[in-house]
C-alpha cells in the first residue's frame, strides 16, 4: 500500500517537472511577453493570491459551478430513472431528449443571454444543460442494463416499485450515476468558463478576458492555472465520494 501511494507521488512529481521543463524551454523559444516563463507566472500568481484580487473571481466561478451542477445532475439522474424505468415516460421524452443531447452546450449561449441576460442565471442554464445530459444518459444506460436476475429477483419477492428502486436499481445504477457525474463536472467546469467569457461580469472566465484585452498574458496563464487545478480538485473529490459510495462493489463483486 505504501510502494503504491510511493509511486503515485513519484509519477506526479515526475509529471510536474517535465511539464514545467517543457513550458521553461518554450519561454527560452519564444518572446516573453508571447509565452512568459513559469517564473513570471508564479510571481503574478503570488501578487493575486496576496493581493486577494482573484478570490472573488474564483468564488463566483464555483458558485456557479457547482450550483449549476447540482441542478443538472438531480434534474439529469430523475429522468435518467424514470426513463429506464418508465416505457410509457420513454416513449414520449426520450426522443425529445436525444434530439437535444447532440447539441453542444456552448451552441446555447445565445439564446441563454436572449432569455436571462448577461450575468448568474444564463451561466447557471449553461451549466444546468452541460451537466444534464452526461448524467441523464449514464443514469439511463445504469438502469437498463439492469441483468436479468435482479429483475426476476424482485419479481419473486413481489417488491412495489419504490421497494425495488430502493433496494435494486438504485445500488445497482449508482456507479453509473457517478460516472456520469464525472463526466459532467468536467464539462460544466469548461462550459462555466466559456459563459463567463461571453457573458459574465465577474469570474475566472471574466478575469481571463479582461486580462487579454489589457495584454497581461501572464494574469492569463494564471487564471488557467487556477481553473486547471480546481478542476483536478472537483474531479477527486467525486473519485473519493465513488469509492466511499460503491466500497460494497468490492466485497460483492471482488473489485
């Protein structure tokens, strides 16, 4: 176990040094203001954080996010279950629903600022429809690839609908969920920053586009920066809620 976390930690390290010698030898390359050298960036970095000037702009960005995301995974994960486990609610939502999935999150944006405007609300329907889809289509394709004897399971117990959602589908479906999940915080991480872009006053996106219009590549690269690694963050945090959520799949399935 030891030897194992050993050479997680090892990897990144090794990781982090050839990216920062890869970037360190493309500032030796390039003109500086074009590509500023890591040294350049961690000194704006510090300036920032001491400063204190980029917190509310990453407070806005996850307050968004993550409100955004909750909202589409609990809209996501109710159709996902009542599609799967509904012919009749299939039937008439499904096609409406696949015609919609294809379309990407960002081709929303226009008609997200006609209808809410500049601001919380078109950011929050960006990432609503960014994290919908991943979770709703994961959550579907849990529920009915459910096998065979669990179905017959429940039918000889006679169990009612919520008994079987409760103790069957749910358990089952639930890595499902949390894969989409992931899936769907990556994306909403990416579509919240396109949104702030376009069509915010504030956030990491919003900071970004000020920072290029000013002709500061260096607050640029931070801001990056900081998304990159609170990205990474989200996507841990829902790793370890899997692996606290499904550690039964371990003893009944042997993984």
């Amino acid at each position: 176990m030891v030897g194992k976390h050993l050479a997680k930690v090892s990897g990144a390290v090794a990781s982090a040094l050839l990216f920062l010698g890869v970037w360190t030898l493309f500032a030796m390359l390039f003109n500086s203001f074009i590509f500023p050298s890591p040294l350049e960036v961690a000194k704006t970095l510090t300036e920032l954080f001491a400063t204190g000037e980029i917190f509310p702009h990453i407070f806005a960005t996850l307050n968004r996010a993550i409100i955004g995301f909750f909202l589409g995974l609990a809209v996501g994960s109710t159709f996902g279950y009542l599609t799967g486990m509904s012919r009749i609610f299939s039937l008439i939502v499904k096609p409406i629903l696949e015609l919609l999935r294809p379309i990407p999150p960002i081709a929303w944006i226009p008609l997200a600022i006609l209808w809410f405007g500049i601001g919380d609300a078109s950011a929050f329907f960006m990432i609503f429809i960014a994290s919908f889809f991943p979770v709703y289509t994961s959550v579907y394709f849990g529920v009915t690839s459910l096998p065979v004897v669990l179905e017959r399971v429940a039918k000889n117990y006679s169990l009612t609908v919520v008994q079987k959602f409760i103790h069957i589908i749910f358990p089952f479906s639930l890595p499902y969920l949390i894969a989409g999940s992931k899936t769907a915080i990556g994306i909403a991480w990416m579509c919240v920053i396109v949104a702030e872009i376009i069509a915010s006053s504030q956030g990491l996106g919003y900071f970004i586009e000020v920072s290029r219009f000013s002709l500061e590549p260096t607050r640029v690269i931070s801001a990056m920066l900081i998304i990159g690694v609170i990205g990474l963050v989200l996507h841990n945090l829902i790793e370890l809620v899997e692996k606290k959520a499904t550690s039964w799949r371990s003893v009944v399935y042997g993984e």
